[in-house]
C-alpha cells in the first residue's frame, strides 16, 4: 500500500473508533440492543485496524511516549525492545 493512502485509511479509521466510542459511552440510553451494536462496529474497526497496521512499513520512524516505549507514527504499533538487564 502506498504511503498517503494507508494514512488517510488510518486516520479516518481511528475517527470512526472514536465516534463509536464517545457515542456508546456519553449515550447513557445505549444499552442491551443498542449497546451489542455498537460493540460490534467497535470490534468490527479494530480488526480494520489491525489489519491496516500490518501494511504499515514504518516510513515515518517512531516517537517516544511518556512511558519511553517506542510508537510508530502512523498506526501506532509498538516496537519491541529488549530489556538489557534480563538477558545473560
């Protein structure tokens, strides 16, 4: 996937999260029906997301977080690092 498209995938993604999101929690009447549907959309988002983030090359590198993890900038997935400490 080219580079702009996956990001603009990404982004309007992660604003249907939200919107799902904030609707289900600030929709106090949401619940039994209404509340297994949008649960369902929810779920529904983040496997999208999941998915879109295995195509993501990491073009942009990655930022730190508060927690000094390292995050790539364009889907968010983690980048693994190795305790020094632990290993022998």
């Amino acid at each position: 996937m080219e580079k702009t498209y996956l990001r603009k995938e990404l982004r309007e993604l992660l604003k249907s999260m939200d919107f799902v999101s904030n609707k289900l929690l600030v929709d106090e009447k949401a619940a039994g029906k209404d509340f297994q549907i949008y649960f369902k959309i929810y779920q529904q988002l983040g496997l999208a997301w999941e998915y879109l983030g295995q195509q993501c090359k990491y073009w942009d590198g990655y930022r730190k977080t508060r927690e000094k993890h390292e995050v790539c900038k364009i889907c968010g997935k983690v980048k693994t690092l190795k305790n020094k400490k632990n290993v022998k």
